[in-house]
C-alpha cells in the first residue's frame, strides 16, 4: 500500500519513490514466477492529477521456473513496466451520476488516499512472462520415446519401429537364402 497524502490533491504534483517489497504469492504462470516473499525493486513515480493519482514506473524481479521443452530449472530476472490511473473516489462518484466519462468496476480507485499496488504489479509481471518460457531459444526438449535431455546428447536416436504392414518382409530378408541350383 502506498500513501498518497503527501500529493495531496494538487494536478501536477509528483513524488518520486524506490522501494523493495516482498513478492506476493501466486506472482507468475505455472511453469514460470517471482518467488513468494523474494525483493520486487519499484521505481516509481506518482503524479497528482485532475481525476486522481497516476502510477508509472517499472517492477523488476528474479524469475525462477522451468523450461517448458527440457524441464530444466530457469532462472531470470524480469522487468515490467507499470502504469494506472488512480481516481479519486468523488471523481468516480460525480462521473457515474452525470456519466460524462467511461469509469466502470475496472477502474482502479484510490481507498482513504491509499494504493494498492498487488493487483497493478501482478497484471504487469504475468504479462510480461514469456508465454512459453526456454532455457535457450534453440532448445531441442526431451526424446518423445525415452525422455532424454536432447541438448545433452545431440546425437540421440534410437531405432525407427517397423510398420507392421511390412513385417513378414522383415522376417523374409532374416531367414538365410536358399540357392536354387544347390
């Protein structure tokens, strides 16, 4: 939570502020996240406008996960940029009754000159993710028949199977051939 009063409500007054908060719970996707509890560095600034607060800044954290192709434990570091428009609630109050401006229940407000930083800084760090995260860019992932680590052994194979179509020609070429002139 970040106090605003210091603004007050003064359009074109700004505070600038550098922070280290511990990460939430859940901060990521599946396969990719900010551990709970480890340091999110915020470099924020906070401007007082007409309607409200405006919050830009950047978030940066450690990543841990894995890769989704080998399995292989990741680590990063990630850097989002944050940016919301926090509105006053008398401004959000005057809006909905002469409906001059399109603030709906998306609309983030600011509570007792309050901001909530947990549900800006977990939209901007999950989008921010890579979709499917690598260990390296040309990661060629696991053999689908044994599970090897291809990137360990880049020479892998293992023996195409037979089409049992074919078969009874695999048992013809095993028996030893007969001379018809013996």
């Amino acid at each position: 939570m970040l106090d605003t009063r210091e603004l007050g409500r003064r359009p074109g007054s700004q505070r600038e502020l550098d922070l280290s908060v511990p990460a939430p719970a859940e901060l990521g996707i599946e396969v990719l996240s900010v551990p709970e509890g480890s340091p999110v560095e915020l470099d924020l600034r906070l401007e007082a406008v007409m309607e409200g607060v405006l919050l830009t800044g950047t978030a940066t954290a450690r990543l841990e996960g894995e890769c989704v192709r080998c399995l292989e434990p990741i680590e990063d570091e990630i850097h989002a940029t944050l940016q919301e428009l926090y509105v006053y609630p008398d401004q959000h109050d005057k809006a909905a009754e002469h409906d001059d401006r399109d603030l709906d229940d998306e609309t983030s407000r600011l509570e007792d000159d309050l901001i909530d930083l947990e549900p800006l800084l977990r939209d901007a760090v999950v989008l921010a993710l890579p979709f499917q995260p690598l260990c390296m860019d040309d990661c060629p992932g696991l053999c689908t028949e044994c599970g090897a680590r291809l990137a360990d052994d880049p020479d892998h194979t293992h023996e195409a199977p037979i089409d049992p179509r074919w078969a009874g020609l695999q048992q013809l070429a095993a028996e030893p051939q007969h001379d018809p002139q013996d």
